[in-house]
C-alpha cells in the first residue's frame, strides 16, 4: 500500500495567506469515480485514441460509432458519483475563492456543488444539431437509438469540443485570468498534452504564482510544478483539507 503523501508546511503556509486557488482538472478526478480516463491503462475503448473518435469527422464519416461512444461514456457518467476529489474541492469554497477550469465533461465538479466551473471541452449531457443548432441539452436519447436526428433532419451531437475545434472563447480567457490572478493553482490528474487547455496551468508558473501538481505520473507539467503530490485525487486532497482545517482551529 503506497502511503499517500502528506501536505507540505509549505502549502499549509501558503494555503493560510491564500485568497484565490485554481483547480485545473482533467479526467484523472474522475478515475476514482469510476469513469476510465483516456489515456491510462484502462483508457476508454483502448483500440482507438481519443483523436481517432473525439473528431467531427470521424462522426460525421460513422456518427454511429461515435455516438455510441458516447452513449457508453454516458452511461458511465450517469451512475458515477461525485468522489472525495470533486467534494474537497467544493468544501474549499467555505473558505477561498475557488475558480474549477475543468478538461472534463462529465459534470461530476457541479453534481459536488462547485460554483464557478470554466468547462474548456463542454459537457456530455449537452447536444446540438450540426445543421441547425438546435440545442438538444440533458435529453435522455434512448439506448437503442442509433445517432439521433434533428427535426431539420441535421445530426444531432455531443456539445464537447472535438480534436480541431475551438474552446469556448469566454470560458478560456476567463480560465487564463484566473490562473494569472490566484494565489495557488492545483493541476489535477491530467497528463498535460491536450492543448489549448494544458497552456492554462503555465499562465500561473508564467505568472509566479504557487503551481501544485496532483498525479501518480509523472506529465509534461511536473519540472515546472512548485510541488508534486505522487498520489490518488481523491486521496491526497481530502489529506490537504485536513491538515489546513488543523491549520486554522
Ligand atoms: C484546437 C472533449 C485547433 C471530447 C477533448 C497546440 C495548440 C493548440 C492545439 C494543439 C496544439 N498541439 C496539438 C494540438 C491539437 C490538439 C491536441 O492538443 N492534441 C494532443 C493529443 C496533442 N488540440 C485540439 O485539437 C484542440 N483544438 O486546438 O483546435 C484550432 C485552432 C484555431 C482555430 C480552429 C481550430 C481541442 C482539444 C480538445 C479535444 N477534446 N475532449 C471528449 O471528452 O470526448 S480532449 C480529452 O483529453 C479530454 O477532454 C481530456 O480531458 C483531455 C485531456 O486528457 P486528460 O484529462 O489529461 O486525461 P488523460 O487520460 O490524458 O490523463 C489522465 C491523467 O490522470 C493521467 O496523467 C493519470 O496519471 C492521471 N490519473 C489517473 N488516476 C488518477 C489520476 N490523477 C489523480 N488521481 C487519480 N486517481
Ligand atoms: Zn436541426
């Protein structure tokens, strides 16, 4: 059993005089929720890499496939709860403010009750029509159904942001204001290689600020880290709001 590592004096210290802490997070926080990551040993649907599926082309050549892909994954994110990770996170909102800038689309950091959430790849339970845009958010589309139709007759599909698209403009200048604005910046169990979004934790190193990588690998992000925490999410955030709360009682 690899023991997991205890907060530093110095993050304690910082944490005391901090005011605003980022989360960057990718699918990593939600491992321990049950939902496969994408690049990990059990990544989803190994036989094909994320780029391969997660790609307007791919739908619009085989929008079967691709939807039912991500029936599967939905099907994941329904039963999943949210985990300590998720639930620290929204507890620290008791005493800083909190910005969420999360890679995921699963919407487990809203489901622990985190407020302000930049979601840079969009959210799995939104769709639209790629003819008419007609928004077809939280529908429950039935399992059999194979990739769903607008009534235009558009395809309808996931509002995620595929490999050679666009992050959402506001989400990610918002996402960049406030990794250049805080006190702490934590990147939470994401290896670091999809960008724009991987830019965002080097506005904080760039900017200064106290950069805190949470993983049990090593990433592209873990030279430039202030610290790095060897561990499971879950684990070691619920360890880091014990200490503190210590700290202040
Ligand atoms: C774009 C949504 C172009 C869909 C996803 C430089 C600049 C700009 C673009 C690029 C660039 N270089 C390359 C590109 C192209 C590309 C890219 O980054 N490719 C990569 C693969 C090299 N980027 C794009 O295409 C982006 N668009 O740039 O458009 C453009 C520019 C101008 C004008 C027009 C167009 C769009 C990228 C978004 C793609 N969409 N997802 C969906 O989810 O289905 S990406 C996908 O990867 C997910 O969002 C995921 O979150 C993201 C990152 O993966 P991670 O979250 O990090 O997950 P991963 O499995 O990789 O890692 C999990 C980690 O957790 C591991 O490190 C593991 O150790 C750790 N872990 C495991 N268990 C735990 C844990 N950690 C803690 N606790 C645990 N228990
Ligand atoms: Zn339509």
């Amino acid at each position: 059993m690899i023991a997991v590592p205890a907060p530093s004096k110095i993050l304690i210290k910082k944490l005391l005089s901090a005011k605003k802490i980022v989360f960057f997070t990718g699918a990593g926080i939600s491992a321990e929720s049950g939902i496969p990551t994408f690049r990990g040993e059990d990544g989803i649907w190994n036989k094909f890499k994320p780029e391969e599926l997660a790609n307007f082309n791919s739908f619009m050549k085989n929008p079967q496939l691709v939807w039912e892909w991500y029936q599967f994954r939905r099907e994941h994110v329904k039963k999943a709860m949210p985990n300590n990770g998720h639930l620290v996170i929204s507890e620290l909102q008791n005493y800083f403010e909190v910005v969420v800038v999360t890679q995921n689309v699963d919407n487990l950091h809203r489901r622990a009750g985190s407020k302000i959430i930049y979601e840079l790849h969009g959210n799995i339970e939104k769709n639209f029509c790629v003819d008419c845009s007609k928004r077809y958010d939280f529908v429950d589309f039935p399992k059999s159904e194979s990739s769903p139709k607008c009534e235009c007759g558009g395809l309808i599909r996931p509002d995620v942001v595929w490999f050679g698209e666009m992050l959402p403009a506001t989400e990610f200048s918002n996402s960049e204001k406030a990794a250049r604005e805080c006190d702490i910046l934590f990147s939470v169990g994401t290896s670091s290689i999809v960008f724009p979004a991987a830019y965002i934790p080097y506005e904080a190193v760039d900017s200064g600020k106290y950069v805190v990588e949470i993983n049990p690998d090593e990433t592209e992000l873990s030279r430039a880290a202030n610290e790095v925490y060897r561990g499971k999410s879950g684990e070691v955030l619920k360890n880091i709001l014990d200490e503190f709360k210590r700290s202040i009682n």
